[in-house]
C-alpha cells in the first residue's frame, strides 16, 4: 500500500478522496484543513484517515509516501519544499505558485529530487485526457498531412470573478493554462509569436475573456479562446468547448459535454468518430501514473512534469500581459456580476460550483 497525505479539502481534495479510495494501492492516511467545518466533512468521508488542522503531521510524519497539495497556490513552494526534503513524493494542483519565480523555483526542487529517486507531478488533466492523446496520435499518424492551424476554445459559466481564486490568477491563467499547455503538448513546440486580445466583463477589474493567436516554433499557428463568460444569467446554462487540428490534407477535431468527449477524424485514408465517457478531471489516471512511477522507480512516460506547468503558466501571463498593451473594453456592469455572484450562491447544478462543505464536489 501507498501511503498518501491530502492537505486541503476543497473541491480538489474531496476528488482525490474519491480517486484514491477507488484505488487498492493507495491508503489515505492525513487529511489536513484549516477549516473546521471540511475536516467534519472529512472525518465523514475518510473515517480510516486522521484529520488535522496543521500541515506539519502530514508533512513530518515519516509514514508517508506521497503528499497532495490542494490548498490555494499562494501556500504550494513551502508545501513542496518540506514535503520533498521530507523523502516525500508529490502530488500538486497547478500553478505552482502564486507567481511565475516562484513556479520555477519548484520546478527546480522537483527535478533536483528527482534525481535522489523522489517524483513529482501536477494535475495538467487535459494532457492525461484520452482524446487528447487520441488527437495527437491521429495527427502524428499523418493522416491529416503536416500539421499547420490548432484551435483550442473553452467558454463556460465557469467561476465568477471575485469566488475566491484570486492568488491563482484570472480565468485566463487559473483555467486557461491548461490550454496554453495544450498547445505545446500537441505541437512538441514553445510559442514564437503572439498577440492577445482580453474583455474585462461586466467592468471587473481582470480580464474574464481572452483570445490569443499566433505562431509556434516550428510554425504551427494556433488560437486560444477562453473565458467563463458563457451565459451566466442564461435560463438553461451550456458551453462552447473544442479543439480541432487542422493539417495540410486533412483534420480531427474534439467537442464535449463534459459526459461524453466525441473525437472525429477526418484523414487521407479513413474517417473515423469514436465516443467515449468524458472522463473528467482524470484524477485516476494520475494517481494510476504515480503509483507505477513508485512502484518501478522510472517514471511513467506521460505523468506530467512540474516543467511543463511552469511553462504553461509563463505562457499564460505573457498572453495576460500582451492584451493589458492593448485596448481591453470594460463591458457590462457590476450590478450584473452581483446578480451572478448570487444566482451561483444558490445553485445546485452549475459550472465550476464552489464546494459547500457537502459531498459534492
């Protein structure tokens, strides 16, 4: 059994609850949260666990094999720095840190440890998603020729300005890193040129809209679109949310309804659509890569790497930065941003639902 450690027990630590009590390698023994009201929640959830208010237990505690950290990013470089000098592996929510020094400072703790036999990884879900290999598999088959336009576009409701996320950023960077990380997952390439256009709705003082465009280093031109302004106050809330790789003889293409992914490949030689279940946040399939990584000591080929978020996160605050050169509109009103704010207090079914100490995550 896999010893493992939970600090923070939001909506992310109750999905790694569920994940690692759904799998027999992994034993949780900490759950640790400053609020009482989640460790009540937590002693419901996890009576074999002990629950705790102080990270030390767990960070000390030398039982324990892999720490998870999903507290706010602003508490992660300390986290990631003790847990590791500790022996421990590590599992992070992303960014890193609560800015773009600090990520890479943890990304040099993660690799100097890495040499000692100690592994570190970070929830970049959607390169752990099969329809994102599946695409990159089907680009890289050359069925769609050589690859040349990507296009990458997430709107939601999502969360609303101002719902607690402030030290990991704008909508662009909280979320929309991992689409800037998608980019480079499909192409094996870093960005070369770019232009960023942002909206600040409904008169926020950040940017809750972004579209960038450019090139990549190997001249693959991409644009992303993403912002959590898709209907908000409408009656029946959706989303917009694709990529499609479009190559010189052909192209493939993503849509979801986050419950079922829908893959759609139309190549040189065949046409293919595959449906399968969404798959979520793919926790198990990460917690499934550490546990091999541990248990052969070499590191599963596609557990991704606190590089790779860093990189993301540079990214994306270079974008972020490029649209505050431009004209950014201010759009809407306050007033409609306290009406959203309220709506989303009393929803029961929405996107991006802040946790309210209940099961439901």
């Amino acid at each position: 059994m896999i010893t493992i450690g939970i600090i923070g027990f939001g909506r992310m630590g109750r999905c790694y609850l569920k994940a690692i009590q759904a799998d027999e390698r992994y034993r949780v023994t900490y759950i640790c949260d400053p609020d009482e009201r989640c460790r009540k929640l937590a002693h419901e959830m996890a009576p074999e666990a002990r629950i705790v208010a102080e990270e030390s237990a767990v960070l000390e505690d030398t039982d324990v094999q892999v720490v998870v950290l999903c507290a706010l990013c602003d508490t992660r470089l300390n986290q990631i720095e003790r847990a590791l000098a500790a022996g421990k592996h590590v599992i992070t929510e992303k960014p890193l840190a609560d800015n773009i020094e600090r990520e890479w400072q943890c990304v040099e703790l993660a690799e100097e440890a890495e040499r000692r036999g100690l592994f570190c990884t970070v929830n970049m879900y959607l390169q752990n998603s099969w329809y994102h290999h599946l695409m990159r598999d089907m680009a890289e088959s050359g069925e769609i020729g050589q690859l040349a336009i990507m296009r990458i576009c997430h709107m939601t409701p999502g969360l609303a300005p101002g719902e607690g996320h402030e030290a990991e950023g704008p909508s662009f960077h909280d979320c929309g890193m991992h689409y800037v990380g998608l980019a480079g997952f499909f192409t094996h390439s870093d960005f070369k040129t770019w232009h960023a256009q942002a909206l600040r709705m409904w008169s926020w003082k950040d940017p809750w809209w972004l579209q960038a465009h450019g090139t990549m280093q190997n001249d693959v031109v991409f644009d992303i679109t993403q912002g959590f302004v898709y209907g908000q106050l409408s009656k029946d809330q959706t989303h917009n949310s694709y990529v499609e790789l479009i190559g010189t003889q052909g192209f493939c293409r993503m849509t979801h309804d986050f419950k079922t992914a829908v893959v759609e490949l139309h190549g040189v030689t065949r046409t293919e659509r595959i449906e399968r279940p969404h798959g979520g946040k793919n926790i198990d399939v990460l917690l499934n890569e550490m546990a091999e990584s541990i248990l052969t000591g070499k590191r599963h080929k596609d557990m991704p790497k606190f590089r790779c978020s860093a990189k993301a996160s540079d990214y994306a605050w270079r974008f972020l930065n490029d649209a505050w050169e431009h004209d950014i509109p201010a759009i809407g009103t306050l007033d409609e941003l306290e009406r959203i704010r309220e709506r989303r207090r009393t929803m029961t079914d929405g996107y991006g639902l802040l946790p309210r100490n209940n099961k439901n995550v």
